[in-house]
C-alpha cells in the first residue's frame, strides 16, 4: 500500500523540502536522522536484512553486521552534522548549492550520500562505501524535494523489498507534482483551476 | 498552481513551514557531541554483548531490574546514563562497559593471569625437575634466580 502525502516541509526555504507522510508525525527528512541514529533501531533493521551483509561485497570490505550498526550511526550524525553546516552557512549569507549535494540517479530523481571524508570506526582512515542515502526529485535548479530515504545494504535498489518501498514513495511524489502541473514544465497551459 | 507562480513560490506556499524539529536536533547534538558519543558507543557495546551472549532485550531488562521500555531509551544512543546505571548493565551482561582506575587493574591481573596460564607446562616441568635433583644450586644475582638443578 502506498503512503499518502500530507503535505511538505521547508528544509532550507527556497531550495531544500521534505514530504511528510499521512501517518507520520515528522517529515521524511526529520524521522529519517531520527532512525538512523539510533542503535538500537539500526541493529534492528541490520538483524532483519542479515543476509543481505553476507554477500561477496560486504565480505570483501571485511564490514560485519557490528560494524555496519556503529558505521550507520557514525554517518547519520555526521550527515546531519554536515546539514548543519549548510543551514548555518546560510546565516552568513551563503546560498547552498544543492545541484552539487544531491547526484543524479534518473530523469527528475536524485539522492543524496554523504561524500566528504569523515573518521569513522574500524575504518582506519580507509575509506568505506557510504550506506544511508536520502532521495528526493529535483523540482528546479538548486530546488529539491525529499521524498525519503533508506540504509543502503545493496548494490542495486531492486535488490532489495524495502528499497522498492522508497521507489513507489518517489513515484507517489512525482504523480502527484505532476498533478500540481510543477513537474512538467509543458502542462503549464493547464494550470488554470490550481491556486 | 496559480500561472504567476513559480515552481518554488509554490513550494513556499503549501509549505507547513520551516521543519525546526532537525535543526534544534542537530544543534543540541553538536553542543553535547562529547558525552553523545560515549552514550552511542555505550548502547553499540551492549548490543555487540548482547549478541554475543544471545540475550534478548527482555531478558536483559530482567537481569538489570528495570522495564523493557528503560532498555529501549538506553540503547537510543541519546540517554545521559549515571554510573548506577552503567553498573547495572555491566553487572547483567558480566562485562566492562567504562573502564576506570580499578578495572583497569584488574584487567591488567587478568593479563598476568594469562601470562601464568600460558607458562604452566613451564612450571610444572622445573618442578619435576626439582623432585628429582640431588643437588640444587641457587645463584642469585641482580634479583635474578637461577636453579640449576643436577
């Protein structure tokens, strides 16, 4: 069953926004940061996705289920850390710049991963593929709207069942910005009947 | 959307408003980062234990004398954890959680412990060797003993 929006939250007004689901007190972004930096709520999803950490990839990055919980929490802090940054920035004037954030995934869909190198457990300065990712669908240029987000334990997003969740979630959302004529810049003409 | 409005006045528009829940989250976190992060490594330890030792949540709750609900806000990785506290999950998983002067001692005893155990067939052949020595000779020199036994 797919969730239904209940409306959209600013994040950083004019170019970041979140969606929040009917049933879900916070939106998106929030009670993502929220899940993911608690350990015991990761070493719940770790346990219920522990074959997923047995594949080849992790085996060969030598990253156990323990690992990955305290890896996970680390970067969930350390990512909303770095959107701290980017809010506070904007105190002093600064504009950020989220063309550069978020990476193209396909057509309107882009996700962001945290990339600036930050010192995490057990990695001993090595690097070490980031798990969370946060999507969201470009409305314009440096505007973004987030539509959810997930612990990434995959190579591939139809890997794995939760992961589908997130796609029917960007799905729901560009359904419905295409309903709101603010997708698709060629529909404009029939916007007419929209306050 | 009205035609006058752009993509992201309408954004602005039926916007709720300003999401401050993760601000004022993340700047309390960056305030308190310090003691934050010991109480994360805190919850992290006792998972780790607790998979170890294969022991459900409930259980430790039992073993620690306080509701499964306590557990839970102890293992958020967010709880401000006394040191009664700590004692109680130590003293229910038969771990060392923080280490202190003390423990660090008697960690250090567990170490020559080791050491003594892993010398025992050592031990046990002087002392075979000794049940069977007509003479003994003692030198003792710089607070080195040797015996040479014949």
């Amino acid at each position: 069953m797919s969730l239904k929006i209940k409306g959209i939250k600013t994040i950083f007004k004019d170019h970041l926004y979140s969606v929040q689901y009917e049933g879900y007190s916070e939106s998106e972004f929030t009670r993502l940061f929220k899940l993911w930096k608690n350990p015991e709520n990761v070493d719940l999803f770790i346990d219920t996705y522990k074959d997923l950490m047995k594949s080849p990839f992790w085996v060969e990055q030598g990253i156990s289920a323990s690992d990955a919980r305290r890896l996970i929490t680390q970067e969930a802090v350390a990512t909303e850390s770095h959107f701290l940054d980017l809010y506070l920035n904007t105190m002093n004037g600064d504009v950020p710049d989220f063309n550069q954030e978020f990476v193209f995934l396909d057509k309107q869909v882009f996700e962001f991963r945290l990339r600036s190198k930050h010192k995490m457990y057990g990695t001993h300065g090595k690097d070490h593929p980031s798990f969370l990712r946060i999507y969201a669908i470009k409305v314009e240029n440096n505007c973004f709207l987030i539509t959810g987000g997930a612990i990434k334990l995959t190579h591939r997003m139809d890997e794995a069942a939760y992961l589908q969740e997130e796609v029917r979630k960007l799905n729901t959302v560009h359904d419905w910005l295409e309903q709101e004529y603010i997708l698709d810049g060629e529909d404009l003409n029939n916007y007419e009947s929209y306050e | 959307m009205n035609k006058n409005m752009s993509k992201v006045d309408f954004l602005n528009k039926i916007s709720a408003g300003q999401d401050t829940e993760w601000l004022k989250e993340a700047m309390w976190r960056r305030e308190n980062a310090a003691w934050l992060k010991k109480s994360m490594d805190i919850a992290n330890d006792v998972l780790d234990e607790l998979h170890r030792q294969k022991m459900s949540k409930s259980d430790f709750a039992r073993a620690m004398g306080v509701s499964p609900q306590r557990v839970t806000t102890l293992l958020s990785g967010k709880e401000k954890m006394n040191l009664e506290t700590i004692s109680k999950m130590e003293e229910a998983l038969h771990v060392t959680l923080v280490r202190t002067g003390s423990n660090v001692e008697d960690s250090a005893s567990e170490k020559h412990r080791h050491v003594a155990s892993f010398m025992l067939p050592l031990v046990h052949y002087a002392t075979e060797s000794l049940k069977s020595a007509d003479n003994i000779f003692v030198n003792s020199k710089r607070g080195k003993v040797e015996l040479n036994c014949i």
